[in-house]
C-alpha cells in the first residue's frame, strides 16, 4: 500500500535542507519497500513569485489528499513589504487551519555529543530530554477581530484577540496527556492566569481533564517564570502543554538549549494523525544558497513524519540511529560546530547521514 507524502521545500533554506530529507527518505524507501510517493508544491514566498498568492489552490488540495507532509521553511525580507494578508507565513497558517493540524510536537533532545555546544554548562543540558505540545490553531494568532485601525484623534491603534474555547483546549489537552502517560509522567500546564482570563479557563480545563489521567502529574506554571526554568533547571520538565503564543516562544528558547534551533524537528497533527513536519527553525535567508545550513532538524522531522503519521516506526528509529552515528563521527555543520569536529555543509551531513543509514539498514 503507498503513502502519499508531499514535500513543500518553502523558501531561503528550504529547498536545500528539504533536498537532504529527501535523499535519506529514498534510501530508506527503497531498501526498506516503504512504498512512499512523493509529490512536490510551492508555499509561501515561491508560490507568491510564481502565483501571487502564498498558498496557491493546488497546493492545498495536494496538501489535502496526502498522507503526510514535510516543509522546509517560509519568508525572507524579500516579501517583507507585503500586506499582511498576503505574506509567505499565511501560506504556513493557511496550512495549518486548513488541515486543521492543532495539535504542535516540538522534542528538545540534547545529543550527548552536542553538550558542549549548548549555551548552558553540559551539567544543567546533560540528559535533555523534554516534549513542548503546543496549541497551533487557536489563540491570538487566529482571533479575530485583529487589524489597525485609526481611532478618533487620529492615532493608529494595533489590535489582535486572545481566544480560546473549552473544546480547543480539551483537545489540545488530551495530546498532552497522552504524551506524558507515554514517557515520564509528568505534564507541566503554562499559561499567565494570574493576569489572563483565557489562561485561567486554560487551567481550569487542565485540572477537569486531569481526572482521566491519574497516572500522570499535572502541575502549572506561569509562562514568564517557565522562560526562566527552562533556562535554570531545564530537566525538571517532562512534557508541557501550552497555547500558540507562548508555544512559539518557549519552544525556540528550549532549542537552544540543544546547542542549535537546527537540531529541532516538530510534528503538527490533526485529529486523524495527518501531519505536517518541519524544523522549528526558519528560512534563515542570510545563509541560503551557501550550503552551510543544518539539515538534521528537517531530517529528523522526516523521522517523526514516518512514526506519527505514516506509522513506521522502524525506519523512523533507523534515522534517528544515524544522526546518532553521524555526530559520533564527529561530523558538524557551522551551527554546532566547535573546535576538534569536522566542519561541513549542507549536502555533506545529508550524504553522512546517508551513508551511516546505509550501514544500519
């Protein structure tokens, strides 16, 4: 039986790191008869050069009819002038409401052989092992009404809406939970209910939840105070639940403590298990076309797109096994290197990544 996946190499970046997935996931489905079909759509800046608009109609139903989907990055300063409701990052929004994909994994995994590379001393990172489930449909990213408008002394006034309903956050809840009862046990809620009136029915919402879930440990913590422990103590957390707001934040500070935002993957998934993979890093256009971006993150979110949504656990681990390998070799890009290591490129760590995977399979 083949599975559709398709590949949106997106902007800056994008094309070069997808390309490197791409080649890991052919071994892969040729040695190991995975039975993958791959399709190819523009998203974001490219399909505005190409179409004018970031999300072109074709590319959604493409998006629609496959099985998984796996992005590069969007937007760049060369679409900065744009109008807001034409931008690339409405091609990703547009995605990601459209499949409705809510529900937002994002592992922060320290690779032993990366401790010295984070900025934290290798004793607070050592063992780094932690799941941000981030609420990716809802919240002051989608609220309406949202805009600016002029108000009546002739000021311009910016506006967006934090919502959220009961059903958004017991959903959103329910893959926390599950996530947790999956690996340590421990879920940690953050919201700012001291101040926020949609946090506090955020964590009234987790507490009911928690009822079904005895064997897992709820707690909740303020967002500012997380940003510092994470920081401070980063391995007293298991998995945290949060909105798409502090999300966004939390998950790109919890990336360096990996050493790099290159290393993370993240999966965003709807109610079926449909999904669509990225790094969580972005199109990084200051280094596009040098060939010196980090494709691990975007590998190993081909990882995670084969266990979650294609339901292939083996040749997921078999990646996984690779990087592994590939950074025992001692093989770095710019972003993690440090003195001692093998500097290379793009498609040189791609080919690493190739070649040990070739060993293991």
């Amino acid at each position: 039986m083949t599975k559709q996946v398709l590949m949106l190499a997106g902007d800056g970046i994008g094309p070069e790191i997808v390309a490197e997935a791409q080649k890991v996931l052919n071994l892969l489905n040729e040695r190991m008869s995975l039975g993958l079909v791959f399709d190819h759509a523009l998203v974001g800046g490219a399909a505005i050069d190409a179409t004018g608009g970031p999300l072109p109609e074709e590319t959604m139903a493409k998006a629609r009819g496959a099985d998984a989907i796996l992005l590069g990055a969007v937007g760049g300063p060369k679409w900065d002038a744009l109008e807001m409701a034409i931008r690339p990052e409405k091609g990703l929004l547009g995605l990601r409401s459209g499949l409705e994909l809510f529900g937002n994994l994002r592992p922060a995994i320290l690779y032993p052989q990366l401790a010295d590379a984070s900025s934290l001393k290798p004793e607070i990172v050592a063992g780094l092992d932690i799941l941000i489930v981030r609420e990716l449909t809802g919240g002051i990213y989608f609220g309406q009404p949202r805009g600016v408008r002029t108000l009546e002394n002739g000021e311009r006034q910016g506006f967006n809406t934090y919502v959220y309903s009961e059903s958004e956050i017991r959903r959103i809840g329910h893959v926390a939970f599950e996530a947790a009862r999956k690996r340590g046990g421990k879920l940690c809620s953050i919201d700012k209910a001291n101040v926020l009136e949609v946090t506090v029915l955020w964590r009234e919402i987790m507490n009911d939840l928690a009822k079904e879930y005895p064997d897992v440990q709820l707690s909740h913590m303020y967002v500012d105070n997380a940003a510092m422990q994470l920081v401070k103590a980063p391995k007293q957390f298991d998995v945290l639940v949060t909105g798409n707001m502090f999300g966004d934040i939390l998950s790109d500070e919890a990336a360096m403590l990996t050493g790099s935002i290159g290393m993370l993957p993240s999966a965003s998934l709807n109610a079926e298990g449909k999904g669509m993979y990225e790094p969580c890093h972005g199109s990084a256009p200051d280094i596009a076309g040098q060939g010196i971006a980090n494709p691990l993150a975007t590998i190993l979110s081909a990882a995670m797109m084969l266990r979650y949504s294609l339901q292939m656990e083996a040749p997921a681990q078999k990646i996984e096994q690779a990087v592994s390998v590939v950074l025992d070799q001692g093989f770095r890009t710019a972003d993690i290197y440090s003195e001692g290591m093998k500097k290379v490129g793009t498609a040189e760590m791609g080919e690493a990544v190739v070649a040990a995977l070739n060993e293991l399979i």
